[in-house]
C-alpha cells in the first residue's frame, strides 16, 4: 500500500468538472487503466457521484487514496467541521486519505482555517492533510502554526508556468507539490517542441509535460474524459526526459501563462 501522493498515488484522476454520470463512467475507466487516487472537493459538486461509484470498482478501500477540499465558504468556525462531515457522508467514507483546504482565506490570516483542518485530522475524519494554492509565505505559516505534517499542497503546475519559487520553499519546509491544469487544458499543444522531446520517447506532446512535472518531484493530476487520454496520461512511468530536454521544457515557462488568476477565481492569492 502507498503512502500519500507516492507510488501510484503519484498520479492522481481530477473530478472536475464531471458530475453524475460522465463522472462515474470516467471514474469507472481511470480505475480499468490503473488509477488509484481520486481527487474530488466540496466545490465540485460530486462527492456524492464519486461516493456512489467507488464502492462499484470492485477495488479494497485501502488500496484507494481519496483526497477532497474544504470550500473557501466552510472555513468558519461553526462551518467547516460539518461540512466535512457532509463530504464524509456523501463520499460514503469514515475517513478521507487527505483532506485540503481548497484556497487560502482571501485577505485574513491562514492559522484559523489551518487550525480548523487540523481538528479534523485529530478527530480522525483524514488520515492526512494539506493545502492547495498556498503561496510560499503562506506555506511557510503553515509550518510554523501546526503540529500536524501538510502532505501536500495542490497548485497549478505546468511546463507554461514558472513556479521554482514555490518548488523551493515546499523542499524547505518538507511540503510537497502536487499539479492541476497540469496540461495547462491544452494550451501546451501550441509549443511544438514538447511533441519534438516525445517524438525520440515513442510519447505524445501530454506525456512529455507530465513527465516533466513528475520529474520536478511534482505529484500528477490529470482529467480526461477519453480513455486514449487517460491512458496516456497514466502511461507516464516508462521514460525519463534528459537534462538537456528538462532544460528546453523550462524555457516555455517564460510564457508566464496562469489559468487561476484573480479574474477567474475570487480567492486567488498574489501569487509569488
Ligand atoms: N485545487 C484547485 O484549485 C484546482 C483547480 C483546477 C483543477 N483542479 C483539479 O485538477 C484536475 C485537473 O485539472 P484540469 O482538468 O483543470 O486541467 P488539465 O488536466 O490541464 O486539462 C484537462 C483537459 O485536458 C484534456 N486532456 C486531458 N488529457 C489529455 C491528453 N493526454 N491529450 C489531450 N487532451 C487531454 C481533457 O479533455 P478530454 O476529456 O477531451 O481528454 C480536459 O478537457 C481537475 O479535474 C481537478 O481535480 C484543482
């Protein structure tokens, strides 16, 4: 069995945004291919989806990792504990593998919210917990206001993106990385030397910027609602990108292209 974001939990299956059906039926394909770990969150709108198929794949509780996110709109006091309570009950578990803070409190102190997921851990309702879009400052108050270990922190990670600041800090403080929008939702396809890099690996243009986020020590997750797609994005443990060929991925993250900015999503931080 894997611990957090390793082993085959290196490659996460993202929910968002199916629901209902296409949810399951693609929940139900990602497990055929070898899918392990799932990632839903309050705000998606389909724990009860994802609960209602797990139980149908046939595959031990213990051999899944499912992590899903507090919304920024649970992150009171007098909300937060039953809305994970809720999130328990529709995923049809008595404990998530990891439980995340979906977006950090747009202008407030973190501590409060970090202290709130950190009761849930002690109450048992994850066995381990994080953050996702944490800023470097923001990380570094994490470590310092908690006991309790944050296994993760999600944020956009891929090739189009510079996010060495943040790739540093998280070493320094022992949090680990792991990627969304890790194709950057096709935008890499206009860069043609990722397919160039793949041509000389037999891989796809997708393989080689999931291989470069894996190799960064970055943990995977991919959505695909196409079993060619999924396939693909899971196929990505068989070769190894040189050093010269991480070299002319970084290039491309001079194109500074970010999908959660302020104009998308209300609780984005100023980035580092
Ligand atoms: N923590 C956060 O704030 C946050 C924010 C955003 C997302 N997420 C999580 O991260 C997951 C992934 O992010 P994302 O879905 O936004 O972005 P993404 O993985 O960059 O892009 C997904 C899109 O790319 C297509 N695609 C996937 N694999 C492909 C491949 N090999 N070749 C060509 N096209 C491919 C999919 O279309 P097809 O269905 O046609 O394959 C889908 O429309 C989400 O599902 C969610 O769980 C978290």
């Amino acid at each position: 069995m894997s611990t957090a974001f390793t082993g085959v939990f290196q490659r996460g299956f993202g929910t968002f945004p199916l629901r209902s059906e296409k949810l399951k039926s693609a929940v139900r394909t990602a497990a055929e291919i070898g899918y392990r770990a799932f990632d839903t969150a309050q705000w998606y709108g389909n724990e009860a989806d994802l609960g209602a198929v797990l139980p149908e794949l046939g595959i031990d509780r213990t051999l899944l990792q499912i992590t899903t996110k507090v919304h920024p709109h649970n992150m009171s006091a007098d909300k937060f504990m039953p809305s994970v309570e809720k999130s328990l009950r529709d995923l049809k578990t008595e404990q998530v593998d990891v439980l995340l803070l979906h977006w950090p409190p747009n202008d407030n102190p973190v501590e409060p919210s970090l202290t709130l997921l950190q009761d849930a851990y002690e109450k048992g309702y994850a066995k381990h917990i994080g953050v996702s879009n944490y800023t470097t400052a923001m990380m570094r108050a994490a470590v310092r206001c908690l006991d309790a270990k944050l296994v993760i922190n999600q944020i956009e990670f891929h090739p189009l993106l510079n996010q060495d600041k943040v790739l540093a800090t998280a070493a320094e403080v022992g949090i680990r990385l792991g990627s969304y929008c890790s194709i950057a939702r096709g935008e890499i396809f206009k860069y043609p030397v990722l397919g160039e890099i793949g041509e000389g690996h037999g891989k796809s243009a997708a393989q080689v910027a999931l291989r470069w986020i894996l190799q960064k020590g970055v943990a995977l997750n991919t959505m695909s609602t196409k079993r060619a797609n999924m396939q693909a994005n899971f196929d990505v443990m068989d070769f190894v990108l040189s050093s010269s060929e991480m070299q002319k991925i970084d290039v491309l993250t001079t194109a500074d292209y970010r999908i959660s900015n302020a104009e998308t999503v209300p609780f984005a931080p100023v980035w580092d």
